[in-house]
C-alpha cells in the first residue's frame, strides 16, 4: 500500500516499510491510522500517546446564558452510528496499536466519560496491562452551561504497558524532582490549552476543537520515555505529542486523517526547537546508579581499618577491615549499626555516618560519589 506523508510542503507517497530503520521518523502522515500502523513495523515503538475521538454524541447546538455559541466537538471523525460501531474501531485501532509497540512498550489513552470506560475494557481485553489512571483535573475547565449536570472538571488517562511482564520506562526520580520532591500521583491538576498556546486558523478560530496542553504531554513523555526513544500518535489533530517530542530530545511519528490539521501540525513542528542535551538530562533512579560496597571505601584505602566514623549526636562506631563497624557491643553494617544506635529497623548508613579529615566533619556518602564518578 502507499501513504501519503506531509513531512514537507507537498505531500509524497511512502512504501510500507518492514523495518525499525524505515521507519519514518519525525513525519506526519496523512491517512486512516489503521491502516498505517498496519504498514509500519512491528515492535518499533517505545510510546504511543492516543486522543481518539470521543464519540461525544452532542445532541443539537450548544449556547452560553449570553446566547453565544459553544465551540463544541461535533466534528465528522467524531461521530460513530453507535456504541458498537465505536467499539469495532476501538478494538481495531488499539490492535494495530499494540502490534506496533516493543516488548517492553507503553502506551497512554486520552479519553472523557463518553469513551473512556469503553476504551479501558477493549485495552485489557486486547491484552494490554493498565499500570495506572491519571485524572487531569483542568483548573479552567468550561462551566455546566445548562445547570443540568455537575461542571465536566476532569478527563481521564490510561497508562498500560504491552503486556503485564514488560519492563515498562518509569522516570520516576525526574517525575519526583518536577513535583517538587515529593512522589508524583495520579491526580494532575494543570489548565486546558487556551492563550497563545491555542493554534488560530486563518479566521482567527480555534485550528482544532481538542488540542490537548503541551504541559500534560510534558509529564507523559519525561516520565515514561527516555531521549531518543520513538513516540508514536495515532490521532496527531494539531501534534501536540510531536511537538513535546522533538523539545524533550524524542523521536515521534504522528498519523492524522485531516489534511487541514496535518498542515496546522507540520507549521507548529518547523517552530519547535529542541532542548540543549545538558537541558535534557534528567535525574536518574536512585536505584539504577551502580551500587557500591562499604567495605570498597576500605579495600581502596579512603578510610582506613580502626578510623572512627560519627553520627549527628556524637556516637562513634570503629571501622573494621572487613568493611564492617563496632560501636559498643553492636557490629554489622553501616546500616545495622546505625539502627541499632537509633533503636530503628532500618537505617541509611550511607547518610547516617561522618568521618574527619583535616579537622572537618564529612559524611561517608561523599566517599561514595567520588567512586560513582569514577565508574561514569
Ligand atoms: C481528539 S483529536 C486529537 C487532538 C490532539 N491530541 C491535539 O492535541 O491536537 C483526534 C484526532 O484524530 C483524528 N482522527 C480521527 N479518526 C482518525 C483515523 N481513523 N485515523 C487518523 N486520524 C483520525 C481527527 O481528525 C482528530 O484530529
């Protein structure tokens, strides 16, 4: 089969391709994406973000109380002749989708009330593995005209890797430090797409009914991808997805039926610039730097056999040549030690213990570092 792609002005056909190095990176191609990811490789893809029609079913036109009219979604790719004709769509798209991802690929879902129990069922049945929910809560979102139903405040994600034994990518330390320290959770309060972010058409209207917040994309693609990796959306509308991409240092790939969205997208790409690598690199697991034995400090002469180290409150513990500590009648680890002193189960010796060098108190975790660097 031949696609049309709209990686430059004009559009040019593109031929299957069967392998990951075809594929056609950082290009925006126009068609049913069915059917295109059924001409892409298999297991090429990191990350596939998804924002499906909602099949919001809008019965007749929509009016503020000052009797201006509401910009609603009541878009052609929006409608479906029912909850079955939605389901068989669903059930494809997210087939082809899963055919696409790597072993250890992910993929998130966009969706509202109006789709998005239907969608979270045909994931776990294709055999996908929903690792979480997030609720986006806007902060802005658009008052309950009628009065009738509680204000639509929220949508819902679904993040689900390839199957349940992928070793999915979970940036969690970098999730952590955007969160201010503090563990990211799945409710996300952050505002809909309005101000300069929203693209106008040439009437000055919004370009697309549903262009979703760079900021929201930002936390999906730091946390669960790494520089490099291929992003893949199916439903590309103005490539909100590419965009965040090609910033945080990604590869991405977006399908789009809509010739005049395509257009909106590829303008918004040729301005997106991508972040400096130092800009880039985020902070790693904890768990994923290289471990380092006590008693390597020893082996290697930073702290020598009978050194003492001390705690905050003065307690002192006598380095052994095995790497091991003796405070009192209690010896073991710099763990074990240290929580034994503190009468806790458990202690972080590394940040629990100091040791003196020229008159100056230095925690024993600097000696660790200056191996860690070393390994770099
Ligand atoms: C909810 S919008 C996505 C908006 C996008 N996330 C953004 O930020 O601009 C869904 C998009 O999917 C496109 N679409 C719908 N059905 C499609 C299909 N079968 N193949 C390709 N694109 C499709 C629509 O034209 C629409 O632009």
């Amino acid at each position: 089969m031949t696609i049309e792609t709209k990686s430059c002005a004009a559009a040019r056909p593109l031929k299957t391709c069967a392998t990951a190095a075809e594929l056609p990176l950082n290009q925006i191609l126009g068609g049913d994406c069915i059917e295109l990811m059924n001409s892409l490789p298999e297991s090429s893809i990191d990350l596939i973000f998804a924002d499906p029609p909602y099949n919001l079913q809008l019965k007749g036109d929509l009016y503020r109380p000052d009797n201006s009219h509401v910009d609603a979604v009541d878009d052609a790719w929006d409608q479906f002749s029912s909850f079955a004709a939605y389901d068989r769509f669903t059930q494809d798209w997210l087939k082809a989708a899963r055919r696409l991802l790597k072993p250890h690929g992910a993929i998130w879902v966009i969706g509202s009330y109006h789709n998005v129990f239907r969608v979270g069922a045909a994931m776990q049945n294709a055999g996908y593995w929903i690792l979480n929910d997030v609720v986006w809560r806007k902060s802005n979102p658009m008052p309950n005209f009628r009065g009738k139903r509680l204000t639509n405040a929220h949508e819902t994600l679904i993040w689900a890797s390839k199957e349940e034994a992928s070793k999915y990518t979970f940036n969690y330390e970098a999730l952590k430090q955007l969160n201010e320290g503090v563990q990211m959770r799945s409710d996300w309060v952050l505002p809909i797409c309005t101000g300069h972010e929203r693209l106008k058409n040439a009437d000055g209207d919004k370009a697309h009914p549903t262009q979703k917040p760079e900021s929201l994309l930002h936390r999906v693609i730091l946390g669960t991808t790494n520089p490099g990796d291929v992003v893949l959306d199916p439903f590309f509308g103005t490539g909100t997805t590419g965009a965040v991409a090609k910033m945080l240092g990604r590869e991405y790939i977006g399908l789009e039926r809509e010739a005049a969205y395509r257009e909106v997208a590829e303008e918004r790409l040729s301005r997106v610039r991508k972040f400096d690598k130092e800009a880039l690199s985020v902070t790693g697991s904890k768990r994923a730097e290289p471990r380092v034995p006590f008693g390597q400090l020893v082996e290697r002469g930073m702290l020598r056999p009978g050194e003492m180290l001390t705690n905050n409150r003065g307690q002192m513990a006598k380095v052994r040549a095995d790497g091991t500590l003796i405070a009192d009648d209690v010896r073991g680890s710099i763990h074990q030690v240290g929580a034994a002193l503190e009468g806790a189960p458990s202690c972080n010796g590394w940040t629990y213990w100091n040791f003196k060098r020229d008159g100056k108190t230095v925690p024993i975790d600097l000696l660790r570092q200056q191996i860690r660097a070393e390994m770099s």
